[in-house]
C-alpha cells in the first residue's frame, strides 16, 4: 500500500527520525538553561552535556573534542573555513582551488572573495563527476591557502576519492576541506586515518533537525580560524552568540543513529537504487542517469528521460516530491552547473529529475512512481 504523499526530495532534506525527536525534546522543556550560565547547576549541567556531545560527534569521526565548532548549518560552517583560512593567509596566500561541481555556497564565497583580491582555480571533472586529479595537482600554487571539494555531490552522487586527493594536499602541504554534508552519517570517514583538515557537515539531510551543523578540524579549531561571529567567546571564540542545545543534540543523535545503522539503510537503498536503475535506465530506452553507477551515494538517483519535460513529470505526478536540480540552487534559467560539468546539452540541464532516496522510503513507493513515469510515454 502507498501512503501519499511520497516524498522522494531527500537530497534537500529529511523527516527527522523520532529517536532523534525524542532525544530533543527535554532542551526544550526540561534542560532549558543556556550552557553558558556556569554559575549554576542547571547551566552547568548543559554545558557539561554540551561537551559530552562534542566528544561523541569526535569519537565518529576521528578527530578531537577540540577541534569541533557547533554552527547553524553546513553553509555557515562552509563559510567559517573559508573565510577563515583567506583571513589568516592573506596576503601572501591567497589562492583556492575548487572543483566546478561544488554547492552554491561555495561559488558565492568566491564572488565575495574575488573583488578583494583573492584567486581562484576549477577543477574540471570527467563525465561521471570525478575530480580531474592531473589537473589538481598542476593548478597547487605556492600562494595556494586552500582546496576545498565536495566529497559526495549532492546533485549526482559522486563520492570523490578522498584517499588520493588527501594524499596530494599533504604532498603539497595545502589545507583540504571536504563537504561532506550529503554523506554525514551514511558514510564514515575517520580524519586520522585520512588526514582531512577541516569537513564540514549538517544534521538535516540525514533525518536530523534544521538549523544545525558543525565544522570539524584535526587540531585545535581556536589555533586554525579567526572568529567569524564575535559575541562571548562561544565555540572557542570562533563562533558567537547562545548555543542552540536542542539542535546540537539532535545533529550529534542522527549521527550515532546514522552509523549504528549504515549497513541495513545502504543494504536498504542500494535495492531502492537497482530498481530504479533495472527499470528505469537498464537497457538504454527509456532513460538515462547522470552520474556515476559505482563509488557513489545511493540515496542519491538523477535521471533524463528523453522527450520528456520536468514540466510534464511535475504534472503526472502531483503527490510525488522530487527535485529538478539542488534546493539552494539559483540558476533555474540556465540548469543544474553539475549537469553542465559534467557534458549534459542545455535540455539534460534543465530537465533532469533527481530522487532523493532514505531509509523510510519504501519499495512500494518506488514501484508506483516507476509505474507513473512509465505512462509518460503512452500519454
């Protein structure tokens, strides 16, 4: 049985997991206190669960307690490193090097940066959306601060190789931040074992709350960045302002829940994945996915179909949420920039669908929505 509507935009954000809920809600109503108020015992008593959390987010991901700020989203997080690494190298670095499938938030940072004298390098990539590596290590400069890659497209599903691109960086010993938001809690990654210096991640695109994310660093956060946000000294005087206790709880619980479960959601979603694929692309005819089959996140399936206009998808399937392109995307006229990197003509660009798959989406939903695309053809 379908229950409607089917939400398949999970690539844009998620329903928040009732564990993660659950785990919430007392920093709503019970714990309240702000965790700066260390004088008493009930502020002291977040702030200690605070600290707890900030371990716990460490422990899953390689690195130190330290080394982690609490932010109000991926995006801001994108802009705390960023920036931060340009104002503390500037002027004598002032060179970043990016790939040309990178969030929007980046781009905006570098029209920001450029009028004020800081370059930029693109990386190009191949069909698939994997880094040019060549052209990589070729664009390095002495005056080079920063490389910063997305690790899992959140358009495509690419998931670049870290391994070899981390590899690289410290040759050079250039800084690497990797955004990792797609992937964050469905996909580990230890940041001893492959020494990324900053990744940022968010809570909302693995069934965690909105308005939350973190910044992750290998050494001391205070001794890497300036302040972004100046106010009382919080997240070691980098970021500002009252801690948001709830959110912070939520991001840290769907992140443990993330892990503790990765195998069956992969196991989950690589079935929903191979369906739409057999169905849908197997055999050439009916459609064709953009990006790669393999090293990829399966929650993630973007696709053409010939012929057909997102218009029309839109209008056959008017209690099916999906995505045309990425949700913090401002280039409506002209068509996903992945998409473009990546070849596509101008028609692939603009009317290529993209599913966003999660643990709570169902084969039954998969099956109905296979079924309504089928019958674009015969109307």
């Amino acid at each position: 049985m379908v229950n409607f509507p089917i939400y398949l935009d999970n690539n844009a954000t998620t329903k928040v997991d009732e564990r993660v809920f659950e785990a919430m809600k007392p920093f709503f109503l019970d714990n309240f206190a702000n965790p700066a108020s260390s004088s008493h015992l009930q502020g002291l008593t977040v702030q200690r669960i605070i600290e707890q959390k900030r371990g716990v987010l460490a422990d899953l991901f390689g690195t130190i307690p330290n080394g982690i700020i609490f932010t109000g989203s991926a995006t801001e997080s994108i802009n705390t490193v960023i920036k931060g690494v340009i104002e503390n190298s500037f002027p004598e670095k002032r060179h970043i090097i990016v790939s040309e499938i990178e969030h929007n938030a980046v781009y905006e940072i570098l029209n920001y940066l450029s009028p004020l004298g800081v370059q930029f390098s693109v990386i190009p990539v191949d069909s698939d959306g994997f880094l040019d590596i060549q052209s990589l290590e070729t664009a390095i400069l002495p005056e080079t601060a920063l490389i910063s890659i997305i690790g899992a497209q959140n358009e495509i599903g690419t998931l670049q190789n870290l391994d070899t691109i981390t590899q690289i960086c410290q040759s050079h010993k250039v800084p690497l931040h990797i955004d990792y938001t797609q992937a964050a809690g469905k996909i580990s990654v230890n940041l001893q074992n492959t020494p990324i210096d900053f990744l940022t991640i968010g809570a909302h695109k693995n069934h965690g709350p909105k308005g939350v994310g973190a910044l992750l660093a290998t050494k001391p956060i205070k001794s890497l960045l300036p302040a972004l946000i100046h106010g009382g000294g919080q997240e070691s005087g980098i970021r500002g302002g009252t801690l948001n206790v709830p959110l912070i709880v939520g991001l840290v619980e769907c992140m443990e829940i993330g892990y503790s479960e990765a195998g069956q959601n992969y196991s989950h979603l690589r079935i929903l994945w191979n369906l739409l694929y057999d169905k849908l692309v197997a055999g050439g005819d009916f459609a064709y996915l953009n990006g790669p089959v393999a090293n990829r996140l399966y929650s993630n399936f973007n696709f053409f179909i010939p012929g057909v206009k997102v218009e029309a998808v839109k209008k056959k399937m008017p209690k099916v949420a999906f995505s045309s392109s990425s949700a913090c995307s401002t280039e409506k006229s002209s068509g996903s920039h992945v998409l473009k990197a990546i070849g596509k003509e101008p028609n692939i660009t603009k009317n290529s669908i993209r599913f966003g798959l999660s643990k709570f989406t169902t084969r039954e939903e998969i099956e109905y929505t296979i079924l309504l695309l089928k019958e674009l053809r015969k109307d």
